[in-house]
C-alpha cells in the first residue's frame, strides 16, 4: 500500500508566534501539549483527527518543516531510505498511535515515518 501523509511539522525557534502565524493563516485551532519538556502544538486537519499539523517549539533548534508518512513496517522502510541513500536521523520511538522516525532523504531534508 502506498505511505499515506498523515502529519506535518513545522519547527522553529519562535513557537508561539508560529501557532498564531498558523492559526490565523489557515483559521484552525491548536492545542498544547508537553513533548520531550518542550511546547508541542497540534491541530486536526480533517474531521477523523488522523490528518494533523504541529508547531514544534525548539529554542536551540533550526526552521525546518517534517511531513510525516503511514507505512506498513518501520524497519522495512528505514532499511529502504539508506539503501536509496538516505540516513535514520532518529530512531524508532513508540508513541501512544504505535511508533516513529525520522530519516533523512540524501539531501538532508527530513521524512518522519509512522506505523500503528
């Protein structure tokens, strides 16, 4: 089955600014949560709550935008991404939705992968 978009991530060093750049661009709401000790801001894109977007709140970080793909197995698709290339930038997290991780396409931009 083809890897589906279910979320999108947008990261800076000026969080709070950005979910209010968001919300009044695209007229959703946002809701705060707690990631790693860190601001985390996430909006539903569709009706279900499956398709979503998030403001990651990272001080010392870099502006960088992550979209983020279902796939069938994690294991299979970090394997295929260094094969093409790529590298895992980080590894495999469970979360309460099942797992993720980030890879990097040979380039350097992130891919969030996710499986349930």
């Amino acid at each position: 089955m083809p890897a589906m978009l279910r979320h999108l991530e947008f990261a800076g060093t000026a969080g709070p600014e950005l979910v209010e750049f968001y919300q009044q661009l695209l007229d959703i709401e946002f809701r705060q949560e707690t990631v790693s000790g860190l601001p985390y801001y996430r909006a539903a894109l569709d009706q279900s709550d499956e398709a979503t977007m998030a403001v990651r709140h990272e001080p010392e970080g870099s502006p960088e935008i992550v979209p983020y793909f279902q796939v069938d197995d994690l294991n299979t698709a970090i394997a295929r991404a260094e094969s093409l290339g790529g590298r895992l930038r980080i590894p495999v997290i469970p979360i309460p939705e099942g797992a993720f991780c980030l890879v990097e396409d040979p380039e350097g931009n992130p891919v969030g992968l996710l499986s349930s």
